[in-house]
C-alpha cells in the first residue's frame, strides 16, 4: 500500500541567533539548546527567512547556493528533526503538568523578622513592604525551628542533598537559635543517611570571631549583603540613627573571608539609583576586600520611589555588566576564577539547557518560613498574610500553592511567550511582579529588553568559551536539582 | 549531525534524538559512508562468536556454535541467550582468563 503525503512546507523554527568569536550559534528557544552550526545551516536560515518553501523548492534553493542535492536533503532532515526549521506535522511540545507533589529542597528559615539596620529599600520593612508582622512573633523559637526541620526532611522526599538557608531581618540576630538548629538538623539528617547543608545571608555587622569560627566549622555558606565602598554603601545600608554601616561591617568583613575557609564566601550587591558604579563596586567587593563571588542585582521597588534605579541606570548597568562579562570571558579562557556571580549564574543555567516554567523554585522546591511558622514561597513573602501557604504545624497549603504555581507559570504569562529568552526567565520574579503590578503571575514588562540584551550576552560568553576553553563549562555540567 | 555541534546537555539530547531519526542501521560489512555506532566486534580483537572476521569470511573463526555466545555474555549490548551471569552462572567465564588461549574452557550449560 502506498500513502500519499502532501511535501512538507517548511518555515523557520524558534530560535535565538548570536555569533561569538567569528562563530555562528543558535539556541533552540523551546528546548533552551546551544549549537555550534555551520554555513550550510546559515544558508538554509537565509533561504527560509524569505518565507515557507515547499521541500523540492527549497532542495532547489540549496543546490542553487552551492550544496549537493544529498547534502541538502540531508541537511533539511537534520535541521527539520532538531527544531531549528519546522513543518505543518512538527509536534509541539506540550507542557507538562506540574507534579502533584514536587519534594522541596531548600527551606530558607526567617530566623528573625528584626533588623539592627534601617536600608530605605528594604523590602521587608521599606515602602513596598508586602509583610504584615503585626502581632506576630519577633524572634523564632525553639520548637518552631525543630518543626521546620522536620518539615522539611518529612517533604524533602528522596532528595539526597538538602539545603537550609537562615535569613531575616537580620539573621545574627538571632545566632543562638541558629546554632541550635544546625546541630538538631544534622542529628536528624545523619539518622536518614542524607546530606543537608547550610548558608546564611546577613548584614555583617553582628560578626565576631566566634560566630566565624562557628560558620567555619560548621561548613555554612555565608551571602553578605553589600553595596561596595564607603561612600556607595553608607547611601542606603544605614542604621536607624542615619550612620552609615560600612566602618563597622568592613573589618568584620575581612575576618571572615580571612578565616571562614570551609565555603566561598559572597557578596550581594543591591544597585540602586545613587549605587550604580558596578565595576568600581566589583573592584572594591573583589579585589579590596576578597570575597570569592559578587553577585548584583538592581532593587526591586515600585517605579516612583526615589532610589528605583530607572531606565537610564538600568542601560548604564548594563554596559557595566558586559565590561565585566568580557572580563569573565578572559579568565574563563586562561582557566581561571572570575567571581562575577551573574555571568557565572548564567552559564550554570545555559549549561544545563534550562527551560523553566516557573522563574524560580519559590513554592515548588524552595519555601520560606517566618518566625511564626507561617509558610511562605520565598523569604520575600515571609510575615505576608495574603501570601501565605501554610503553616509549619499543618503543611503546605495546597490550594493557594497550587494557585501561587498557576499563576507564575510561564503558560500564564502571555507577553512572553513569542520570547527567546523565557527559557531562563520564565517572566522573572514572583516578589518584584508583585511590588511593581500586585501580581505574582505578572511577567515583569519593565526589564524584558534589560533581560534579552543580558542572556544575549552570556550566550555570546558561551559560545566563546566553548571555542576555546570547553573544559571550563564542565565545572556547570553537575546539576544541582539531580542531587 | 553533520551541521551542528552540541554545545550544552539539551542540544546533545537533541544531537542523540536527530541521529535516531536521520540514521538507519547498516551492516558491520556495510562499507558505506554511514559507519555502525556500535560494536566494533571481533576483527580488532580475538573474541569467539563472530560470524565474520575483518576480512568478511569465517577463515579466522573456529568455535564451535555454542561458544557464540560468548561475547555476547561479556560485553556485548546483543540480546541473546546468554548464560544468566547475575544468578545461575555467575561463573561461566571464570576459566577463561584469557579468551585466545582459554576459550575451550567456556563450558556449555544445561539448565
């Protein structure tokens, strides 16, 4: 029996194109793959650019360009089964449903939701503030913490690595609890044969030798909030007297990357309109005070306040970010660390060939929990009562999680879906599409370019040391999630 | 694929998917431009069991049918009957140390 088929018409699948190092590259937007290609492929793309082609017309137009007639069914065989050209019969890719339950993997514990700081941005206690800790408590307590613990090794499944995160207010504010629960989580992990390991993010300014020595011995990772020197820092990151934090925390500092020397120790810079110098701020985080990695990002705030960074600083960061990004690029080819954690973030992610569905892993494998035991999809919506998903005494809240995910979904979020970067992005931040829209779901409009314009760039530092450095990609290629 | 290089883990995924698409199976004696992904087989390697040797005919082979399998039981993906080397016969091969001079040690097994 013989089947009649109409000939295939083919047109451009979706695709990002960049080029690096005199190299042409795609990556394949649905899949979130990077190829290397040739310039049989650029033909085939500059034939199709034109509009659909039947198959002969197009076998037609290749031959034309120079490519044997084998070479060029071959070449429309490979580039229509990877995606990169498509057919009326190509299979779109269906999404997939989220699982019922999706074991968590990170708990980042509130230890407390009091600050001996007053940053004007802070989104905990700033203008754009979502918690509501009225009435709540200040401090967690004892029983509370062991819950969380037990929580979280009860929900974690059969993940073998664990993570727990102490967070804010300020962290070391409430340090006994800490220790207690690192010992109590340990006891407990060893008794499952699991794996669970520790950081923490703090302001620096409740540091001393002991509690270093303690984050040393204890193998935590420890994110130090920063905003460079002095003069940058002192603007926002002050104490509620107005003084500045930089003279008490950059001694403080410097004893702990001097002695903490179990885990890498990072900075964390928020950028805002008056804090904006990034390669001086990089200079100083990195090279004056040694910390390992430094990582920026821009605060997030409602349009109108006076310290939101704006298009302008938006523009002006990002051209500091690709100084530094070929930077990045240089000491990747010699082998070398750079410790400019955005690049490096990013590659971790295109390594992978990531393809999120949601932007994070807020309420899906990572939740926060606040003093009260209140749980919550990330430590941003801690001591939010809209927010809430829960309680540590009664579990995860599975009707608002499942609404929190519907809306954060990707699938949801229209605007972006004729764009190359979702992959990665997934619409960005639950916490900032809130502040800024009073959504969660909402794909966050304001940075779209500042995005594309960013992976753009990572792809191009990709690509450039897959040329000529590959190995170094290989430090990525561990996934974490599959731990 | 000839066109593009697989650059992270989702495009050589995507290189493994396109490559079970657009090639076919050939024959080891297939001397076409498509080479066998696998195996290389016995005619780079005394292994008894192969119906053929490098040059195509049976000169360099000598075992006896039963010592076909052989192969398959060491390293072979080919899904044949072969001794059950988790359970039952967990030490068919232990006499043969080495398969060009102690292949006769290979023992036919009855259930």
């Amino acid at each position: 029996m013989t089947l009649a088929t109409e000939p295939r018409v083919y047109r451009l699948g979706e695709f990002h194109r960049f080029e690096s190092q005199d190299s042409e590259f795609l990556y394949l937007v649905p899949a979130g793959a990077i190829f290397a290609v040739d310039e049989a492929v650029a033909k085939l793309i500059a034939t199709l650019s034109a509009g659909e082609l039947e198959h002969q017309h197009l076998v037609d137009a290749l031959t034309a360009s120079g490519l044997s007639i084998s070479d060029a069914e071959e070449l429309i065989s490979e580039m229509y089964h990877a995606g990169v050209i498509a057919a009326s019969d190509s299979i779109r890719e269906q999404t997939q449903p989220l699982p019922d339950v999706f074991p968590i993997q990170t708990l980042v514990m509130n230890l407390t939701n009091q600050c001996n700081l007053s940053c004007q941005y802070c989104y905990e206690f700033g203008a754009d503030k979502v918690a509501t800790p009225e009435g709540k408590p200040k401090f967690m307590d004892l029983p509370t913490a062991k819950a969380s613990v037990d929580f979280l090794l009860a929900q974690s499944g059969d993940r073998r690595a664990i993570h727990i995160t102490f967070f804010g207010g300020e962290t070391l504010m409430n340090f006994p609890l800490l220790k207690e629960v690192v010992t109590y989580a340990n006891e407990k992990a060893k008794e499952q044969g699991r794996n669970i390991d520790f950081s923490l993010t703090t302001n620096a300014t409740l540091l001393t030798p002991a509690i270093i020595q303690f984050l040393s011995e204890n193998h935590i990772g420890v994110t130090v909030s920063m905003d460079g020197p002095k003069e940058m820092h002192d603007q926002l990151r002050v104490f509620a007297n107005g003084k500045g934090s930089y003279d008490i925390i950059e001694p403080k500092v410097r004893a702990l990357i001097e002695n903490h020397r179990t885990r890498p120790i990072t900075a964390r810079v928020t950028l805002t309109s008056g804090v904006s110098d990034v390669i001086r701020i990089f200079r100083h985080l990195k090279q004056d005070l040694g910390f390992h990695e430094v990582g920026f990002a821009p605060v997030t705030s409602s349009p109108n306040q006076l310290y939101s960074i704006g298009q302008k600083g938006m523009d002006g960061m990002l051209e500091q970010f690709h100084v530094l990004a070929d930077e990045y690029l240089e000491y990747a080819v010699r082998g070398e660390a750079h410790g400019f954690s955005n690049v490096s973030d990013t590659l971790a992610e295109l390594c992978q060939g990531v393809n999120k569905s949601h932007p994070c892993g807020a309420g899906l494998g990572l939740l926060g929990v606040g003093p009260s035991g209140d749980l919550a999809p990330c430590h941003r919506f801690v001591d939010s009562d809209q927010h809430a998903l829960g309680h540590i005494s009664t579990g995860i809240d599975r009707e608002k999680q499942a609404d929190f995910l519907q809306r954060g979904h990707i699938d949801s979020k229209y605007d972006c879906h004729t764009c190359w970067a979702r992959p990665l992005c997934a619409g960005g931040c639950h916490h900032e599409a809130f502040v800024r829209y009073g959504d969660t779901g909402h794909p966050n409009l304001h940075y779209c370019d500042w995005i594309r314009d960013w992976t753009n760039k990572c792809l191009e530092i990709y690509g450039a040391i897959a040329v000529r450095n590959p190995g170094f990609l290989q430090q990525f290629a561990e996934r974490k999630a599959a731990q | 694929m000839k066109h593009m290089r697989a650059l992270n883990k989702k495009a050589a995924r995507i290189d493994n998917y396109v490559s079970s698409r657009t090639e076919d199976v050939i024959a080891l004696q297939d001397h076409s431009a498509q080479r066998p992904h696998v195996p290389m087989g016995c005619a780079l390697m005394f292994s008894p069991g192969w119906e053929v040797d490098a040059a195509g005919g049976t000169a360099g082979l000598c075992q006896p049918v039963e010592r076909d399998i052989y192969d398959c039981f060491v390293s072979c993906y080919w899904p044949a009957q072969v001794p059950d080397h988790l359970n039952n016969a967990t030490d068919w091969i232990s006499k043969c140390a080495t398969a060009t001079k102690d292949w006769r040690n290979l023992d036919i097994i009855f259930p």
